[in-house]
C-alpha cells in the first residue's frame, strides 16, 4: 500500500464477512485453550504444542480442531486419575497374587479406562515408578522376559487418538510450528511498519515483507527448538541449528504463500488503498496465512522423509 493512501473504506460487507471469519477463529482459539487447561494437558502434551495448536486456530481453524479433537486432544481428568490411596499399596484380602494381580496393578492411574484405548502415550511416564509398582506384586517365571518385548513409548511422542496418525495430520502438525512462528512475527512485524511509517519506494509492501520474514524466523526457529528438545533430550546450540535446519525452508515456503497473496490483495484487488488498522487487512492476511500452510505442505513432507524434521508432537 501507499503511505499517502489514508482515506480508503472497506465496503461494508466486506467488513462484515471479515469480521466473522476472524471472530470464528477467536472462538476456536478460546475454544482450545479452554479445552486443554481443563483437560491440564500440559501433563501430557509436548508443552509447545499447547500455543501452536491456539495460535494457528486463527487462520487454520477447522482443520487445526480436526487434527488436535483426532489426534492431540489430552485425555479427559477424571477420578480414575487418582485410584484411592489403599489401591495403590494393598492388593483386596481374598485375591490371588499372579497374573490377575498383576493387571490390576499395570492398569493404574497413567493407563485408566478414561485414556480410550491402548497404546496412548502420557508426557509424565515414568519407567522407573512403574517397575517399582510391579515389585508389589508375585511374577510369573516369564513376566520379566515379556516386560522386555514391550516397547517403551518415546518422551513427548504421542498420538491421543488411539490410532495410527495419517500423513496429512502429521504434515498439518509440522506445519503449524512453523506457521505459529509466522503469524506472530507478521502480527508484530505488520504493527511496526504501520507505527513507524516505513516505506520503500513509497509502498510499506517491501517493509512488511522484509520485518515479517526476520521476526517469524526468530519466532519459528523458537518453535521448532521446543519441539526438538525434549525428544532428544538435549538443549543448547546444536539442537538451535537443528531447528533452523528444520524450520527456514518450511518457514520460506509458508511466505511465498502468504507474502504471494499479500500482493494479490494489495496490488491486484485493493489498488494499494487497503490500510492495516482494518478488519478486512486482517482478514486478507488470514487467507495469507491459510494459503501459506498448503504452499509449506510439499516441502514439509520433504523434510520429514528425508528425516531433517521430526514428526512427532
């Protein structure tokens, strides 16, 4: 847009469509943020995801809810969470020691009824207390040799649906770290443009391009370190390169999409007269944004089969 350009207003129906689409995403946003504070799903999601998944309810809603109601949804807190002191440490009088006893006791407080199925992976499981639960109870002469044959779940790697997750949600969720880190650099780096006035050759387009892209690397390489870190178990420098290395080409990609309409919607359809203090410039930047999540779908099934970036969480 022009800086000379002050005077321009939206139609109103345009002011109007883009006010529900974006208080739509309000309320999904709310609507995930409330869900996961009741559910405390910071006991057992990767942490990181729990502002991903709020933040890219503002432009990728319906299938953010999707993948997070599917796949990312913490289980539900319940009584079952916290079975009665004399449960946990007394077997029933009358009961048998053996294998009878020995599934009552692996059926405890991380693996209860609420959980759904099998298979679903808790952020706060803790091999050692587990083995330490099994010792009250009499063994088979095989139990040791199976205990073995079960496969210990990786930290922080889980899947809350119960079943195998499909491609696309793995992409979808690969793609909303680096998205997260796109829509708070564009939010801040678009603000900075506007109050300071910055143009380059009269057009605040160049500035906007330039500031949003340093501020959503800043914000992605943030985002895709968290991610990394606790499932290798290692933090500092090496695991920041790690996230860069997994996050620029997918963070790129995602700007082409946005940046690309950026200038459709400036150049092509407002004529540089759209100014950023409107409903209907955020609302375009929303479109930006979800079309910048399938311009980075391609390259993030790239990287995640050529292993530079993790599926997990």
């Amino acid at each position: 847009m022009s800086a000379l350009n002050s005077s321009y207003t939206p139609p109103l129906a345009l002011t109007v469509i883009s006010s529900i689409s974006i208080g739509i995403a309000g309320l999904a946003a709310i609507f995930l943020a409330l869900d996961i504070v009741v559910r405390r799903g910071w006991r057992s999601m990767m942490v990181i995801m729990i502002p991903v998944y709020v933040i890219n309810a503002l432009y990728l809603w319906p299938i953010t809810l999707w993948t997070y109601l599917s796949y990312g949804r913490p289980p539900k807190v319940s009584r079952a969470d916290k079975p009665p002191p004399e449960a946990a440490h007394h077997p029933h009088h009358g009961q048998a020691s053996g294998p009878t006893s020995d599934a009552h006791v692996t059926a405890g407080p991380d693996h209860s009824a609420e959980d759904g199925v099998a298979g679903h992976y808790h952020g706060h499981y803790h091999p050692s207390s587990a083995r330490s639960e099994d010792t009250t109870v009499e063994r088979g002469e095989n139990s040791a040799a199976d205990e073995k044959d079960v496969e210990q779940p990786p930290p922080h790697c889980h899947s809350h649906g119960g079943s195998e997750r499909p491609m696309f949600a793995t992409l979808t969720v690969a793609v909303c770290h680096c998205g997260a880190g796109c829509v708070l650099g564009d939010v801040i780096g678009e603000w900075i443009v506007y109050g300071t006035g910055a143009t380059i050759s009269g057009r605040t387009l160049w500035p906007e391009y330039l500031i949003d892209f340093a501020w959503a690397i800043a914000f992605g390489i943030v985002f895709q370190y968290f991610s990394i870190a606790p499932m290798a178990g290692e933090y500092g420098p090496k695991i920041v390169y790690r996230a860069l290395k997994a996050d620029i080409l997918s963070l790129v990609f995602f700007e082409i999409g946005l940046f690309g309409w950026m200038a459709i919607f400036q150049v092509a359809i407002f004529h540089w007269k759209l100014e950023m203090n409107t409903v209907t410039y955020w609302w375009m930047m929303q479109i930006g944004m979800f079309c910048g999540h399938w311009t980075a779908m391609p390259i993030n099934y790239w990287l995640i089969k050529t292993k530079i970036k993790e599926p997990c969480a």
